[in-house]
C-alpha cells in the first residue's frame, strides 16, 4: 500500500476502531436469564468460604436458550464488522468462542488492563450500570509509544496523545472492538448494579473443524 505525500494534509493511519450501538431490545430476556446465573455464583463463593472476587464470572453462555438470539446478532455483527474493517473474509466463517455475563460485587469490582488473544472481535453488552458505577476504558494499542510518552496537555480531550479513554456506558450498549485492543474497568464499590456480558469472536476455515 502506498499513499501519495501531501504536504498540506495529517493523515492519521493504523486507527483503532470502536463501534458503539444501543441495542436495547436484547435486554429484558438477557437480564432476567442471568440472574440465577449470577445468584448461584454467589451463593458458590459463599458456600466455598471463599474470598470475594473482583468479579463474578459464569461459564459460557450462548448455549442457554435464553441467549440463542443473542448470540446470533453478535455472531452476525462481528462478522460484518471485519469486513467493514478492511479484512477479507470470504471462505471464512465467525466463531463465538467465549460469551459470558460478569457482576462486580458490592464490596467493589474491576479488571486489570488486558486483551483477548486468540481472538478477532471482543465486545461488551451492558445489563446494568449507571455513573454510580463502574465503566470501561480502553488503552492505546501502540505499546512502542509508551517508550517515550510526554505528559498530555489536556485529558479531557480525545487526541493523539491520550493514553487512555474512559467511556460512559448505558444498558442496552454494545461495543464492538479489536481484541488486540487493551481494555480495563475501573475499581468502583457498588452503588448501583454492574451487570455486563462480554464476547469474544474468531475467525476460521469454513474447511477447519
């Protein structure tokens, strides 16, 4: 690929998309099933006499009939997003490897910045939350750039020299990103209900089993 100099333009190259949609209609049937998902975990940990976690975490999710519809779309919508991305796809086919429901515990919740490897597509669907919650942040990519990163002028501000990027998140949001994107949430004690699935998308061979 070559692109043609132009003095007189910036042109920003290797960007890092993040699709963001409300898709509230999924919710009712989504919460509700993983209610009892997530009471049982509780009641495991309370059982075991273990320590409480950063997070409650289910198995994988897509094979409840509850999440059927679901998983379809996110299946459909990953798929599409990698060729809107530029990837070519055709003889390929979307996998959904991972589907889960997390609930931060009222104590206090958070991840650790991380990313999904082995993965093409991750994502986010919100159940519960509310700015008395915790959110989701993404961190740059480009690991190199932090050899020799200056202070930021403005952190309010969205620009070449973020580090980091909070989001505000509603229920019923999707987000859709790379996996190689790293992303963390922040520690927040329990004020309101944290309720997110997340899912992870692979491409493979329509001829690999």
């Amino acid at each position: 690929m070559f692109i043609n100099q132009n003095t007189d333009k910036i042109q920003n190259i290797f960007v890092n998309p993040i699709i963001i949609e409300h898709r509230p209609e999924f919710l009712p049937v989504i919460d509700k099933a993983s209610t009892p998902v997530i009471n049982k975990i509780k009641k495991q940990y309370k059982k075991d006499k273990k320590p409480i976690p950063n997070s409650y975490h289910s198995e994988n999710m897509w094979n409840l009939p509850e999440y059927k519809d679901l998983s379809i779309y996110v299946l459909q919508k990953t798929f599409s997003i990698m060729s809107l991305w530029g990837y070519k796809t055709e003889n390929m086919i979307p996998m959904l490897s991972e589907l889960w429901v997390q609930e931060f515990p009222k104590e206090g919740g958070y991840h650790d910045e991380h990313i999904h490897s082995n993965s093409h597509v991750s994502g986010f669907y919100f159940l519960r939350c509310s700015p008395k919650t915790s959110h989701p942040v993404f961190h740059d990519p480009r690991f190199t750039k932090r050899m020799s990163d200056l202070r930021e002028m403005d952190k309010t501000k969205v620009t070449q020299a973020s580090q980091k990027i909070h989001f505000n998140v509603r229920p019923g949001d999707f987000m859709f990103f790379p996996s190689y994107m790293p992303h963390s949430y922040v520690h927040h004690k329990g004020e309101d209900t944290f309720r997110f699935v997340h899912f992870n998308m692979q491409m493979i061979l329509k001829t690999q089993k």
